[in-house]
C-alpha cells in the first residue's frame, strides 16, 4: 500500500461487490423448485405478491422480474407466507426440499471476524435459533453445515460483516443428490 488512504480503502473493499458478483449470487427465496421456473414465470407476474407477504421484508425484484433474498436486514423465518400467495405456483408449500433449507451455504471469513482476532464476540451466534454457530472455546466460531438452514439472520447481526454465503443450484428433484449435501440443492459450478 503507498499510503493512508489504500490502507483504508482495503477496509471497504470486502463491503463492497461489484454487480456481476450480485448477480452471480442470487439467493432465492424458500420454496422454489427450479431456477428455470423463476426465470419464466415471475417476470410476468404482476401482483410481486411474495414480496408484499414477506413480514422480515426481505424479498426483493430484481431488473429481470425475479425475486431474491437480501440479508442486510434481517432473515428468512420459513413462515410459509410468500409460498401461500404465490399465484404462478414458483413458490409453493409442495416443494418440501426447499422449505426447510434455502439454497446457500454460510461461511464466516476468518480474517474479517473480530472473535477469531482475539474481541469477545457472539453478534452472529444470537440471533441464529437452529444453534447452527458453534464456538471453538470463547473464540474462533465455525457455522455446522448439518444444522445452518441458511435463514440468514446472522449476515445482518456481524458488525464486520464476516459471514458471507454461496448460492447453490436450486434442484427440483434430488435423484443423484451429491453425497453430503442437504436435499434440494446442488453446488454451483
């Protein structure tokens, strides 16, 4: 760095994603089937009756039409409502691979969380009801897989905004589920 100001704007650059990582990272709300149902069913919906129904107000439309998930606030609660009003059937109360788990995977950045530097910290454990952020000692948290339903209420809750997820491929059926990952969803490549 050649001075104050790089140093400091390293700080911001993790805050920070450029629009083509927000639109690789696509979070869909719970519920849905398949990507491709969302791309050809929602752009013409006109009523967006998800987002009116979400109560944590956490569903957005994106410019295509789609909606998806933003943790900057709050979380998922997997209440049921945004599939109880869904009128094209995307999101529908029958697709019960999707309604227990959203499909992402959380990690918490070792170098940006402030407990694995040494600071008493437990903003993400809090709020995360599944007890899904276990804490090695007083220190150093880890998120289990087994347990994370991806709800995503820690995200808002980290004050250096440590914890980050990766969006897995939405499955509408699980036939050839790869081992070791929750039903319904698949990585992405």
């Amino acid at each position: 760095m050649t001075n104050r100001r790089d140093f400091f704007k390293s700080f911001a650059k993790p805050l920070v994603k450029s629009e083509e990582e927000m639109t690789s990272s696509l979070l869909r709300p719970p519920y849905g089937s398949t990507e491709s149902l969302f791309q050809s069913e929602c752009p013409s919906c006109e009523s967006k009756a998800c987002v009116a129904s979400c109560d944590e107000k956490i569903i957005f439309i994106t410019k295509d039409g789609t909606p998806i998930l933003d943790f900057s606030k709050n979380g998922c609660t997997l209440c049921d409502a945004c599939a109880e009003v869904c009128e094209a059937g995307v999101l529908s109360l029958a697709n019960t691979e999707s309604a227990t788990r959203l499909n992402a995977v959380f990690k918490i950045s070792l170098d940006a969380c402030v407990a694995h530097h040494g600071v008493i910290c437990h903003s993400c454990k809090e709020p995360c009801i599944d007890d899904a952020i276990l804490f090695n000692g007083m220190f150093n948290p880890v998120i289990d897989d087994e347990k994370c339903t991806a709800c995503g209420f820690c995200i808002s809750r980290c004050p250096t905004q440590a914890i980050d997820f990766r969006v897995m491929e939405l499955q509408g059926q699980t036939h050839g589920q790869p081992q070791g990952q929750p039903q319904g969803i698949a990585p992405t490549v």
